[in-house]
C-alpha cells in the first residue's frame, strides 16, 4: 500500500474512532456528574461546578490518539473490542486531560483547544485560586482515570499488569515535564537534550504507554511488544517535533492555542536549539529577544519566526520529524504476516506517517 494511501486510511479511522469515544466519554461524565458526591449543598455544588468543567474539558475537539492506540493495541491480538476495551481506552483520555490541566498551569497558558485553561476558568479575578483549582480538578480528573482502568472489567491479573504500565508511564511522563521545565534552567540547548525530553516524555505518554497498556490487556508476546515499544520511540519523537513546529507556525483556528506560547515561555525545542547551533549572530539575537519573554511585541515574534526559517532550522526539524516517522512506520511493518490483525497493523504504519503531516 503507497505511504500516503496508509496515512490517509490511518487518519480516516481515527476520525471514527473519536467520534465513539466521545460519545462513550459523555456518557461516562453524565454517570460521575450524578452521583453527586458531597456532605452539604455548597459542597456538592462546588463538586458539580468542577465536574461539569472537567466534561467540558475532557470533550473539547481532541484527536483520541491514545485511546485509538488501547484500540489498536488490543486488536493487533485479533481479539474483537468490547466494553472493557472502551473503558481502557476513556481511562487513557481521562489522565490526557488531567495532565493538560497540569501542564497549562505550569505553562501559564490561557487557552487549550480554543477554550480557557482550568486555571482561567476558575480564576475569576484570583489567579492564587484559579492555579490551585487546576491542580484539584486535575488531581481528580486523574485518579478518575486510573479508576476506569480498574474498573474495566478484564481479569485481575491482566488489570494488574495494565495498571502497573500506566503508573510507571505516567510517572515517566511526570519526570519528562520536570525535565521540560528544567531545561531553560540547564544551559547548553543541545539537540541531544530535546531528543532526551522527548523519548522521556511524548515517545511514553502519547505511544508507548497506551500501546502497552492495550498489549497487555490482549496478550500480546514479547516479540510484539518490543516492537510495539520500538515503534513508540520513534513515532513519538516524530509527533512531538511536528507538534513543536505548530506550536510556532501552526493556525491558531485549527490547533486551538497561541502560535507564540511556545517562544514566549521558552520552551526548548529543536527549533530553538538548531537555530542557536547553526544561525547567524543576527538570527540568534533575533530569536532570543523573544525566547522566554512574555512581552514580547507582535512584530519581535514575526522576526524571530523568520530567523528560525532562514536559519535552516525550520527544515531540518521538518526533516528529522519525517524521517523518524518512517523509521517507526518501518519498525511497526516487521508484524505483518506473522498472524497479527492486518487492520491494526497497517493503522499503527500509518498513523505515524499522518502525525508528521497534520495541522492540529
């Protein structure tokens, strides 16, 4: 099958895919909104207010990459999906959610998906109240998750093993974003640093964790696995990179977030390092007058963004994202013909190679 024609089929799956899962998630929030948990009314109320937000969060437009990958997973088996299936794959997508709660609190971001951050939500004129909201409502939001993932239905020892995966992922993930954090502080903004952050954080969180998670919970050998986790190093080093590249020149309308955050706040990216590896003295100085600054004015930002092409690091990221997600999409290849389902096969080739083309 050609390269494109696997990207686009993997991309029209998905889409189907979404679509189901959220309107499995809906149900999901209308059952945990009416337990209507609390021991007195401004209590329940307050309970409600930040359930009804975490829905409205958690069912913004979202790719449900994770949880496609539970899906995929666990048909590579040839085991047909069901409810348990399901289950796993909302509690992948309820801890997405926490964690972007977490993660636009740390970035101090004011718009995920083009709607407010939880923190700019629940803000209202207090920023003290509304970073310590986030941090609550993603606490919950979190051990929600891991609730589904234990309530799922599947045997307790395939439970266990499963839950094993995504505690140690996400404990990986939370070392990732410390690092993500850190790196502005370390100096020396060296690709090998970006790549480290990136297998640290993207490679587990997006690929490897919910891919594993969905092994274990079919079956899956050792073999499989290990190419599973070979594949989730690639494909997710490709999808942060692409992600890194929107979140400098993407279309606001279609990501849903600034294009500028990730320049204002500094975040390291190979965009940044190569440009300040490879750049002119002018190009460096173009970029850092509005690396990590805020303030930055409109006409600063369209000058940095230009330096970061002219420099050749534009292209180069590009290429690099590409030439992971062929080298996952070639990994993944080695289960054809083997007895695996063809249909998971072929989505996990080429939703990697879609990961590096997309817009959002």
């Amino acid at each position: 099958m050609e390269t494109n024609d696997l990207g686009r089929r993997a991309k029209a799956r998905l889409e189907l895919l979404a679509k189901e899962a959220d309107s499995r998630l809906e149900k999901y929030w209308e059952e945990e909104i009416a337990s209507n948990f609390g021991f007195n009314q401004s209590q329940k109320e307050l309970i409600r207010k930040m359930l009804l937000h975490a829905k409205e969060h958690n069912l913004r437009k979202a790719k449900r990459i994770r949880a496609s990958f539970i899906y995929y997973s666990f048909l590579l088996g040839g085991i047909k999906s069901d409810e348990r299936v399901w289950r796993a794959a909302e509690a992948v997508e309820l801890v997405h959610t926490a964690l972007l709660m977490h993660d636009d609190f740390m970035d101090r971001d004011l718009v995920r998906r083009g709607l407010p951050t939880t923190q700019v939500f629940f803000a209202n004129g207090d920023e003290h109240y509304g970073d310590s909201m986030a941090v609550n409502v993603g606490d919950a939001v979190l051990c929600l998750g891991f609730e589904r993932l234990l309530t799922s239905g599947f045997d307790s020892e395939k439970v266990n093993n499963a839950m094993k995966q995504f505690l140690r992922g996400i404990t990986n993930t939370a070392y990732g974003q410390a690092y993500d954090t850190s790196l502005p502080k370390l100096g020396d903004m060296s690709e090998e640093k970006v790549m480290s952050l990136h297998r640290a954080k993207t490679a587990i969180y997006t690929y490897e964790n919910p891919l594993l998670i969905g092994g274990i919970l079919s079956g899956l050998n050792r073999e499989t696995m290990d190419v599973l986790h070979d594949y989730s190093v690639d494909a997710g080093i490709a999808f942060q990179l692409q992600d890194d590249v929107l979140g400098v020149y993407g279309d606001e309308e279609k990501t849903g977030k600034s294009a500028n955050s990730d320049l204002l706040q500094g975040k390291v990216t190979l965009l940044v390092s190569k440009t300040m590896e490879i750049g002119s003295k002018e190009q460096k100085i173009d970029l850092m007058r509005v690396w990590g600054k805020l303030d930055a004015n409109k006409n600063e930002i369209e000058v940095a963004k230009k330096a970061i092409k002219e420099s050749g690091s534009y292209k180069y990221s590009v290429e690099v994202a590409r030439n992971y997600a062929k080298r996952a999409s070639g990994s993944v290849a080695k289960l054809h013909g083997i007895g695996l389902n063809e249909e998971a096969v072929n989505y996990l080739e080429g939703i990697a190679l879609y990961m590096v083309e997309r817009e959002v």
